[in-house]
C-alpha cells in the first residue's frame, strides 16, 4: 500500500522543476517510474538515501534531455538553458572574448558566482576573465557551459540557492549540475538545419551509443558538431553611408560575413564546434565502482570589430588615426579611401579527465575518491588590421595586416575524498577533503602585434594590442577544504540540514561557511522550507593577474580609445589604489512554499535574498600617462551588492479528450538587484555612478517562461513556448541624464527604457516509427526585435547598431529548423 506522503511526493515532483517546460516534468515522471520516487538523486544532498526533489529544503530544477533539445537555432548549452530558466539570463555575444565566451547570470549575480558541476564533480573555468560583460557580470572569471554537448546529457539540475558550504567557491547563487548518460546500450543520432528569417544558416549533427564493457560496465560517448553562420543586425554608418554617396567603391568589402557594404556588423559571431564527452564505469569486485568522464571541445568564432574609417572631408570626419599615421608615411593605397574593420577569431580548446572509485564499506559508509584535471585555453588572431609602428614596405604598401595577438590558459587539478555515513534510518553525515589547484596562463602575442619596427613597444595593431612577452606568464594557487553535511528526519514530516565547510588558500587566507535548511511537510498537500547560508567566490589567478589592452570607440564622437586592464598588483595599480584581491562573502535567506493545489496543478513560491560583500570588480578607466594606452582599469573588492526575489512556478495537465492532452508549465522570476556601499579607492569612487546604474537596471526585474506540450494521439506532440523580458534601461547614458546647464537634459545623455518583449517559439514533432521523429520548429516565430534606440537618448547610431547592445533580450530575430532525430 502507498501511503500518502509517498503519494505527495509523487504529485509534487513536476512543480519543483523551475522553468523547465512540462515535457521535462513528464521526463522527470518517467524516471520516477523506472526507479521508484524515492530512488531519485538530487543535487544539494551528500546522504546516499536518495531523496526526491519535493524533500529538497531549497528549490532544484530538473531539465530533460528532451526538454535542452526542444529549442532552434541555438549556438551552445547557454542559449538552451537561458530559453528554458527565467532566473538565468545570458547577453548577447558581442565584445572581444566576450564574442566567444557567453556571459551568465544566475539570479542576477556574475557568472562566476554559480558553481558549475558535471556528474557533481567541478567544472574548471574557462580561459577567459570577462572584460565586455554586462554590467553586473564584469570581471567574472566562469565556467562555460557552452563546452558542454547537450546530446550527452540525460538531465540539467539547477539549484536555486546558496550551497558553498556543501561545494565550495562560487556557489553563491546557486549549483548547476550537469548529469550525463550513463546507457550501455542503444543510442541516437540528431541532425538538425535550420535558417533565420534574413538568410543566415545553422546546421548541428550529433550522435550517442552506450556500449557495454564486460557484464557490468559501460562506456557511453557522444559527438555533437554544430556551425552557425554571424548575423548582421545593424545598420548602415553614417560616415560608410557618405562614402557611398560620394561614388567610393569597395565600402565594407573587408566583411568576412559578406555583407557589404556594412563596414561593421552587429550579431552574434559566426562559430563552429566540435565537442565530444565520454562516460565510463566498471563494475569490481567487493562493491566498488571504477569510473571515468573525459570531455574535449574544439571551437571557434569570428567576431568583427569596429570600422576605421578614412577622411570625409564633407562629414568633418578626420581619418582613423591608424591611418592618418600610414598616410604620413606616404601610404595612398586602398585602405585610404574606403578605411577597414578587424575582425577577430578566437580559437578554443577545452579538455577534461575525471577517474575515481567509489563503493561501500562494511559498517555502510559510501566512499568516491576521485581526481580531475581541467583546461581551457583561448587564442586570439586578429585579421585584417594594421600596426603603424611597423611602417611600409619599400613600395609604400603595408607589410603585415594578421596579427597572433596571444591569448589565455586556464588549468585545474581537484582531488577529492568524500564520505557519506547513515546512522540509523533517519540521520546521515557525510564529510570529506578537497585540494585544488589552479594555474591562469597569459600566452604572449607576436612581437609585431605589440612593437614597432624596431622591436619596441608602441601601441601595437589597432584594435587588440598583442600580449607582451614581459607580461606573459603563469600564475598559481593552491588550496585544500574540509566539510561535514548533516541530514536528520527530525520527525516523519520535518527534514533538517546542516553543513559546514572550512577552506585555506594559499594567495588570500582561510574562509569558513554554514547552512542550516529545512523542509515540513504541513500536510500532504503543502509544504515549507527554508534555508540560511553564508557562502563566498574565492578570487581567481585570472582576477588577480590578467593583462590586456583594447581598443574601444565613444559611441557619439567616434574617437578611438585605448584601454589598459593590468593586474591588482602591478606597481601602476598600486600607485592608483589597487590592493591584493580577497574572497567575496555572502549570506543567502530563502523561505519557499510548494503545495498540490489539486486537479493536476500544482505550485512552488520561493523567496530569497542574497547579500554580497566585497565584490570583485573592474574600476573605471583611469587616466594616466603611458605611451600603450591613454587610460587603465584594475579589479579590486569595492561593492557590496543585494539581491532579491521570488521563483513562482505553477504546473496543470488538461485532458480535451481520449488522444489530446496538454501540459501547462508556467515560471516565473522577479530579481531586484541594488549596490548598497562601494569603497574608494585612493580616494575615489573607482565604480561610476552610472556603472552602478546600470549594475541596477541593465538586467529586467521580471522574467517568465510559459510552456504548453500538447499530445495529440500517440504521434504528433505541438510544443509552444513564451519568453517574456520585462522592461530594463540600456547601459548607455544616465536614466536621470545629464543637466544641460538650463535644469534640462542634455541631448544624448539620458539612457533608454526598454520596453518588455515576448518571444515566441513552437515546435511540431512527428513519431514516424519507434525510432524515428521528425520535427519542425521555430524560435522568435513573430520574428520580434528588441526596441530601437536612437535620438534624444544615449544611442549607438553612430556606430551602427539600433538596438542596445548588452540587453538580456537578444536583437536576432526569427528562425526556424527541420530536424531528425534516430534511435537504435
């Protein structure tokens, strides 16, 4: 007989899935059935006695397979997992390494501050130290998930509150667990075309075999290759435009995207991947488990940078000052009257290799010893630009014009021993030992990205200054943890945990953090929980060391800018301010409500609160006098950042009849983020108020995901999906604006409110055989755009681009796809 808290727990497990569509409910049922409810393993709990996601004291989403694969025209894992989470939010691509790189956020905190695991083990960061984020995630040095091939996936789990006393660094926000297919049998082949509305072609291939080792061990592996073409979004500048008009051939020629004339193209980067993960296991003898997880990732991605234009006398326009240095040389050729655009490819490689034994003792204590060795490495070549150090050849023409400018490298090698003891039925300590070690490389460029002709450091080639071989190097730090986890079925209804965690590090010091968290059962039908924590992002040997120099360009003047990052440390920093980096802390309160409201719906409320201290952050530019750039930013611990808000997902089933059903997810998120204190810095604010502005607003304070899946008879399933993005302001300007002298405001200064948005997806699937589906979708169907921005507000007309820039919502428009999908 079933009794009826079992009976509850089976009821409430489609309402904890977060944003997830309720196909992945359905998933989620499915494998309830398989293994019974109980026998559901979670994130969020070191006890062996595998609980159900409704026991869970903080809210866990599970994502189905099927679920990250419902979804068109996607480059990587991010733009799955943001289409399907409303509390996760990814900007666009745009912006050096950003370009290649997506930056996350999580509740609206960093990137780097959600922990990313793969079959619970740590992920290792990915090489790049984000310079182009948006406001709230600048300086985050992350994962990235965008490595990972979603065909080798069986579920995302996503933990939705503070958890660094049970997993370490950077669990502020929360945990994202990616668990793998573990078959050892069968498989499937996908492939999948599709098309944006304005021409541009993507295209994934990927396949999966589970394959039996001896009688009790596996080995399932997975390949996915995708290619997406770079969109072009943007407009016609207005100086390319003149040129134009006055009879210049070849503008915008210099496009590796073919989309002349546009001498600069906004959209996401073209890319192409390879990625591959292996999951292995063999069964010994006395109990024990020897298993393995590889992962590699080849990718790369072309992004294209901003145009230099040449002189337009009847604009007032002087000529880029790459130029007019070429030009003073004698330089007459081509660039000179039509100018040029760089562009940037950045090559990725990314590897991982996890080998460990777990099994039991004879007094039932579960062990996984396991080690892991990680590494993502991020190269730069940038085509299609110029150093005027380096002069002319003999017949006036430019002898180099595709630079190696260097790149980045991050390593990580974990070693872990964990244990999990039950005492009697209802209590269980778990407790173990980590030591990490993380090593952050600066690659240096070529010596003609950086230097003149005579091998001497100048400003380098227009665009992205090579990495100096004086600043190249490794950098490295080492620490060890410890941790005990306690889980106590109090009474029949009530559910305690309590964890602490202690960690040294051999760059900053020690840190210590707890959690106490709760979950009651008020009735069959409702329940309570709720969670206290403190937790930490420990800094990086990236935050503390980078080392780069760009060029950017004013949005209103055109002028060129050259901005230095240099390490906290360096003597230049430390003139200005900077100091030795140190843990960021917090402290997480969430309160939460989950009830069976009956007739098949369901609903969960969580509430929650994230307090920040000593955020790690990049100043604003600093002006000083140096011949590599005019101005320079460092990252130092300056702010102390609040977030708050509340998850309300709600779940239904309506059956129309005999074969048609439909199953309703709705998910919603709102997120209020404010900067409480920001410290000086050698007696200055080192974070402007309009970057703390726009801290505030850059993101929308509201969210939601609605989900319909309806089953027509046994063959045909029709997805339809609504993305909304509320309203946020652009990151340019001020939202008060400037005063213009007169209590006005001044033209230009005042930063645009953009509007709330709904995009919409569907998806049309057909089970030709039992192995065979075929499907037909589209995302952004309406072929929606994010709102324009032009004068009187803060704007990028000048450089070509009418949408904003960094916005949460992406400016891509419409695209559909035809995929198949093959089991054997």
């Amino acid at each position: 007989m079933i009794n009826k808290k079992r009976t509850f727990k089976l009821a409430l497990l489609p309402l904890i899935i977060g944003s997830a569509s309720h196909t992945a409910m359905a998933y989620a049922a499915e494998e309830v059935k398989k293994d019974d409810v109980e026998q559901i393993s979670i994130i969020g709990s070191r006890s062996m006695k595998q609980r159900s996601v409704a026991d869970s004291p903080v809210p866990v989403d599970l994502i189905s397979s099927k679920d990250l694969n419902a979804v068109g025209g996607t480059a990587d894992m991010t733009d799955n997992l943001k289409a399907l989470i409303p509390s996760y939010t990814a900007s666009p691509a745009t912006g050096d390494g950003s370009a290649f790189v997506r930056p996350t956020s999580l509740r609206g905190t960093s990137s780097d501050q959600t922990l990313v695991l793969v079959d619970g083990k740590r992920r290792h960061r990915s090489a790049l130290v984000q310079f182009f984020a948006p406001a709230a995630g600048n300086g985050a040095h992350a994962p990235d998930v965008g490595m990972i091939p979603a065909i080798a996936l069986k579920r995302v789990e996503v933990l939705r509150d503070g958890a660094a006393s049970q997993y370490g660094s950077d669990a502020i926000a929360g945990v994202i667990n990616f668990v793998t297919k573990d078959a050892s049998e069968g498989g499937a082949v996908e492939l999948q075309y599709g098309q944006h509305y304005d021409g541009e072609s993507n295209i994934k291939l990927a396949v999966n075999k589970g394959l039996a080792i001896g009688e009790d061990g596996f080995a399932n592996i997975s390949l996915e290759y995708v290619d997406n073409d770079a969109l072009s979004r943007g407009v016609i500048r207005a100086d390319a435009q003149e040129l134009l008009n006055n009879g210049v051939k070849g503008v915008g020629a210099d496009s590796p995207f073919g989309d002349a004339p546009f001498t600069q193209t906004w959209g996401r980067p073209e890319t192409s991947a390879l990625r591959m993960f292996l999951n292995t296991g063999v069964e010994l003898d006395g109990n024990k488990e020897l298993y393995g997880r590889f992962s590699y990732a080849d990718t790369s991605g072309r992004y294209r940078f901003f145009y230099r234009n040449p002189a337009i006398p009847s604009i007032g326009k002087s000529a880029n000052s790459a130029i007019s240095a070429l030009e003073e040389l004698g330089y007459t050729g081509n660039i000179a009257q039509v100018g040029f655009t760089p562009y940037l490819d950045g090559e990725q490689t990314d590897y991982s290799a996890i080998i460990g034994l777990k099994g039991e003792l004879e007094n039932d204590t579960s062990y996984d010893f396991s080690i892991s060795k990680g590494s993502n490495e991020l190269n730069y070549f940038l085509n299609n630009s110029i150093n005027p150090g380096l002069g002319l050849t003999t017949d006036l023409e430019i002898p180099q014009m595709n630079f190696n400018t260097g790149g980045y490298k991050q390593e990580e090698i974990n070693i872990n021993a964990d244990f999990s003891l039950p005492v009697g039925d209802n209590f269980n300590v778990a407790y173990g030992a980590e030591w990490r070690e993380e090593t952050y490389t600066s690659i240096a460029g070529e010596l003609n990205s950086y230097s003149d002709a005579d091998g001497q450091p100048n400003g380098g080639v227009s665009g992205m200054r090579g990495i100096e071989a004086k600043s190249a190097g490794s950098f490295s730090r080492d620490n060890y943890s410890v941790y005990v986890d306690v889980e106590h079925d109090v009474t029949d209804e009530l559910l305690m945990q309590y964890a602490l965690r202690y960690e040294d590090f051999s760059d900053f010091g020690s840190t210590a953090n707890w959690k106490i968290a709760g979950n009651y059962s008020v009735t069959d039908d409702v329940s309570l929980r709720a969670a206290v924590s403190t937790g930490f992002h420990a800094p990086t040997p990236g935050q503390a060391n980078v080392s780069t120099t760009i060029t950017t360009f004013d949005g209103v003047t055109g002028a060129q800018v050259e901005e230095g990052l240099i390490p906290a440390t360096s003597a230049l920093a430390i003139e200005l301010g900077g100091q030795k980096l140190k843990e960021e802390t917090s402290t997480n309160y969430s309160f939460g409500i989950s009830s069976n409201l009956g007739d098949n719906t369901n609903l969960t409320l969580d509430f929650y609160k994230i307090e920040v201290d000593d955020r790690i952050y990049r100043t604003g530019n600093i002006a000083v006098d140096d011949p590599r750039f005019g101005s320079v930013s460092f990252y130092t611990n300056v702010l102390d950042v609040e977030h708050s808000g509340i998850d309300l997902v709600v779940s239904s089933t309506f059956d129309w009849s005999n074969s048609i059903s439909t199953d309703i997810a709705f998910a919603y998120g709102y997120n209020k983020i404010d900067v409480v204190n920001v410290r000086e810095v050698n007696g200055n604010a080192p974070v402007s108020e309009s970057t703390i502005e726009d801290i505030e607003n850059n993101f929308p304070n509201s969210r939601f995901v609605l989900t319909t899946n309806t089953a027509i008879a046994d063959d045909w399933n029709l997805m339809v999906r609504a993305n909304y993005y509320g309203s946020h302001f652009d990151e340019r300007g001020t939202i008060s604006g400037s005063d213009d002298g007169s209590g006005g405001i001044s033209s230009g200064s005042q930063s645009a409110e953009i509007d709330s948005i709904i995009y919409l997806d569907a998806e049309l699937s057909y089970q030709v055989s039992d192995a065979m589906i075929v499907k037909l979708g589209a995302s952004n169907i309406l072929d929606s755009f994010i709102g324009e921005i032009d004068a009187p507000n803060a704007n990028r007309q000048s450089v070509g681009l009418q949408y904003p820039r960094r916005s949460a919502a992406n400016y891509e428009g419409g695209s559909w796809y035809l995929g198949l999908s093959y089991a054997f």
